[in-house]
C-alpha cells in the first residue's frame, strides 16, 4: 500500500496535510494518525506533536453478512471496504483517548472510521473533502473495460457519492474551489461547508532567475506525478494529439516531462520521440521553469484545484491547460491563462504567445491571480473565520492526516 506521510512537501496532498498542521500548531499540540503499513519504518524526524500509525489492512474483516451490512448502512464503497475492524477500534480508541479540540480529515475516504465516534466527538470533526470525485476520475482510475464491471463501476461511484455527503454530515466540511462548494451545497447545509483554497507550491528561484521566459517559448514544461493515471492519461493525450503535429510544423519545439514513478507505456511513448525529455524523480523542479516558456496542464479527468498551475503562476510561466486542467481556479482565458481542446486551440495560442505584450500580459495577471488568493496568508485567513464559526482554539489539537491508499490525490 502506498503510504502518503506528510513530509516531504513533493506533492499537493502533503503541502496542503502540512499547511493545516503548521496552521493548528499555532494554537496547540497537533498530532498527525495516518495510515501506513506496519511494517514499514519512517526515517523522518517528525516536527510537531505525536505521528500516530495506523495498518488499516490488519486484523480481520468480518464475516460476508457483516461487510455486506456495511456497504449497505453507509453507501460504503469498495475504496473504503478495507477497513477492519482492528483498524476502526485503534483510531477510536485515540480518537477518544484525548481532549481534542478538532478532529481534522484529509478526504472522505479516510473518515469511515469517524462514524463510530460520539455525537460529542462528530462534532468537533471537520472534513476536508479537498476535491469531489467526478465520473470521469472515477472512469479513469477505477474503471473498467468489460460492459459489466463498467455498471459495477458506475454503481460504486454512486455510492462513494452518497458516502462523501454522508462524511461531509459528520461535522463541518471544507473544499477547495467555489466550483466544489457549489455542488455540495445542493446536498448539505451552507453554514457548515467551508472553501478553503489551496496554496501555490513554494519554489526555491535561484538569483538571476529569468522572469521573462518569452526566448524560452520552444520549450514546453509539464510537471506531475508520472504514474498518476490522470496524469499519464493527460500527457499521452497531449503528446499524441499536438506534441507530435506541433513538432512537424515548430523546427523548434521541445517537451519536457518531469516526475515521479513514470508509467511504464508513458516512458515507452516518450523514448519514441528525440524531442521529448523524461525527467524521473527530479529533486528540484525550479531548474526544468528556468528552462522553459511555456508550462502545459492537459488533464482529461480530475477534480479539486490543479497546483502546478499555481506553481506555474509563481514561476513566471504561462500557462495552456485543458478546461478540466483548470477547474476550480476561477481563471479567465486571455486574462490568466490560454486553453486547449484540440491541435488547432493549441497552436493558435502558442503563436499567439509569440507577441512578447500577449506573453507578458497573460504571465503577469496569473501571477497577480496566484499572489493575491492562493498564498499561505489567504489561507490562514480563511481557516480563522472557518475557526471562529467552529470552536475556540484553546487546549490540544488533532490534525488526522490519514493518507494511505490516497487515490484521489
């Protein structure tokens, strides 16, 4: 099982995990419960209160009549269906053992085990929901070839649906774009959802940076996790589709992909082509912006708010992103960024970027946008008015950051 401890800060789950933590230390202890196999040790110094492990997968599961009982009860789907009994029982019992303030949640699918609480304790409970699963990023990460496991497929996303607003009644609820609360208000009482945006990735900009990349426009960036499938889906796409036609047109153009874990058909599909470069697990990502003039995000399939073009913003880049690529940000096209939905959108704004006012222009209204409402400061002043509508922030805090199996991220 994949585990996600909050540190390092190399992808948006565990930037946003360790903004809430800095945030809550601030007014208390804050101890982080996350999910993680038993048997697998951490070697990173821990910096705030308790780090509390938990194996969902240990101990057993319950008769067939049992977990069929559950499903049923809950709308439970099969994401959550692992949890056992052992599992539920460790993370009440430290739960309970402690006067907590709040019971922070990173994504719906960690908070079954919140049902069993008191009503006492649900209410101290606050939900970030983060992103709403959409069909097409349930399709993409759990979908199924055959006629038949797509209707079961279609089936488990109602009921991970039905599941999420009933983790989004536990207490509060908190999302990360207008579009995501929108939609949740048509299910749950306003007054108890909250939007708290993300926060742009901070990058270490070497001096003498170059802000104006406009010389750099033959070289597209893409930055991601490269065995995400949205992710893997998204560039395979771009790559196919208007990479390769671009290529044959722009004697100048390059790709670069850098990331982590890339998927092993996406490597095969890069090798193929000499203007592409694979860059695997690189350590710093600030040199592959300094390289490039323009940063593309062509996802297929998501939800939430897309950080790297948060990121992109800070770094001085423009930006050419599908529209589901930039959902949730509130971004105006020609304003903060350029989209795409075919070869012919994408090479009309890539020459369009070629007049260095267009470049400069759409580079700086993004990163205006990115400064003035997706930095840290916006981010604590949104959690001290969700906090002031909550509870007083006095004694001990708990952030549960449970992060394994995070396959929404």
């Amino acid at each position: 099982m994949t585990h996600k401890y909050p540190l390092p800060e190399n992808s948006g789950d565990r930037i946003r995990t360790m903004n809430f933590a800095r945030y809550f230390s601030n007014s208390g202890r804050v101890d982080v419960l996350y999910f993680h196999p038993a048997d697998q040790g951490m070697t990173m110094e821990f910096p705030f209160g308790r780090e509390i492990l938990v194996d969902k997968y240990q101990g057993s599961y319950g008769s067939r009549l049992i977990q069929l009982y559950a499903k049923l009860k809950y709308s439970k789907p099969w994401i959550v269906c692992g949890y056992t009994r052992e599992c539920v029982a460790t993370v009440k019992g430290v739960v309970e053992s402690e006067d907590y303030d709040v019971i922070l949640c990173r994504y719906a699918h960690h908070a079954y085990p919140l049902f069993f609480l008191s009503d006492a304790l649900k209410r101290r409970v606050i939900l970030d929901i983060d992103d709403l699963v959409s069909a097409d990023l349930y399709q993409t990460m759990h979908g199924a070839p055959s006629r038949l496991m797509r209707i079961k497929s279609r089936i488990d996303l109602e009921f991970y649906r039905s599941y999420q607003r009933k983790c989004a009644r536990l207490g509060y609820s908190m999302v990360c774009s207008e579009a995501d609360r929108c939609e949740l208000t048509r299910h749950l009482d306003p007054e108890s959802l909250f939007l708290v945006p993300n926060v742009a990735p901070t990058l270490e900009l070497r001096e003498g940076y170059p802000l104006d990349g406009h010389c750099n426009l033959g070289t597209i960036l893409f930055v991601g996790n490269l065995e995400y499938q949205p992710n893997v889906q998204g560039i395979t796409w771009f790559i196919t589709e208007i990479f390769v036609p671009l290529a044959r047109v722009e004697a100048d153009v390059t790709l670069i992909l850098a990331g982590r874990n890339p998927d092993p058909a996406l490597r095969s599909l890069c090798n193929r082509f000499a203007r592409i470069e694979l860059v695997e697990s690189p350590v710093d990502i600030a040199p592959f912006y300094e390289k490039c003039g323009l940063v593309v995000v062509p996802l297929l399939a998501g939800g939430g708010t897309r950080i790297k073009i948060l990121e992109a913003g800070y770094a001085l880049r423009p930006v050419i992103a599908t529209k589901i690529g930039a959902y949730g940000l509130g971004l105006v096209e020609y304003d903060h960024l350029l989209y795409m939905d075919d070869f012919p959108s994408f090479i009309g704004h890539y020459r369009w970027l070629r007049d260095v006012d267009n470049y400069r222009t759409l580079v700086m209204n993004l990163h205006r946008q990115v400064s003035e409402h997706y930095s840290i400061d916006t981010f604590n002043r949104t959690l001290d008015r969700v906090m002031g509508k909550v509870v007083p922030m006095t004694g001990e805090v708990a952030a549960a950051q449970t992060a394994g199996n995070a396959r929404f991220s």
